[in-house]
C-alpha cells in the first residue's frame, strides 16, 4: 500500500520519519508490519523483508552496523546483496520472531530517504498532498 502523500509505501514512509531521528532496524519495520498490517507470523517477516528490500534498492536507506564508539559503518555490499544478507540472517537466526534492536543490522536514511521522510512531514503539516520531485 503507497501512501498517497509521499508516493511510498506507508511504512516506509513511517521508518523513514523515524529516521531522520534515529537508526532503524529490521525489528523495527516488522513491529509496524505488525500493527499496520496484521497477518501470520510468516507474512508479517516476509512483508517486512520485501520493503527492506525496497528501502535498500530504491536508495532510500543503506544498510549497516553501529561501531562501538556510536558511528554507523554502511556496509560494503551492494543495496540487493545487503538485502539478501539481512533475508538470509532474519530467517536463520530469528525465523518469525522479532530480532532485538540491531541484531542483523541497523538502517541509516540516505539523502533521498531523508528527503521524502521531509516531505511527508511538511506536508502533514500543511494539509497538502506532495507533489513529486
């Protein structure tokens, strides 16, 4: 589902806004999966693995890890294989149970991602439907 304001799926656009505040993670998009979106628990974690993909692919976010002194590290692996990293992690380690914050990996809004999270929060405040860039 696209959210009619930004061009981009609902929860995309949800994680996005949430960071341009902070890092997300896997968990993170599976938890608004789940509230936005019920079904079984293996729908849920593919759900949430498509728009990790999409996230990834579309540039929006970059994938990686959290070095001990608090920096994101983007990972050097190309946006489908990072998403192929994270599909194959999430099934073995966590099946269809929701990873704890930053186990598999953590997600940083690119300039585009931070661009659109921009847009839907300007014009949820104006009333207004986002035009495209």
């Amino acid at each position: 589902m696209s959210d009619s304001k930004s061009g981009v799926d609902e929860i995309i656009a949800e994680v996005l806004i949430e960071g341009l505040i902070d890092w997300t993670d896997p968990g993170w998009v599976l938890s608004s999966v789940v509230q936005m979106r019920p079904g079984t628990a293996k729908e849920e974690r593919d759900e949430a693995l498509t728009l990790i993909r999409t996230m990834l692919t579309e540039g929006f976010a970059t994938a990686g890890s959290i070095t001990s002194d608090g920096k994101f590290v983007a990972w050097r692996l190309s946006p489908d294989k990072s998403a192929d990293q994270i599909d194959d992690e999430f099934i073995r380690e966590w099946g269809t149970e929701l990873p704890t914050p930053g186990a598999i990996a953590w997600f940083q809004n690119t300039a585009l991602g931070d661009e659109i999270a921009n847009r839907i929060i300007k014009n949820d405040e104006h009333g207004q439907p986002s035009q495209p860039s």
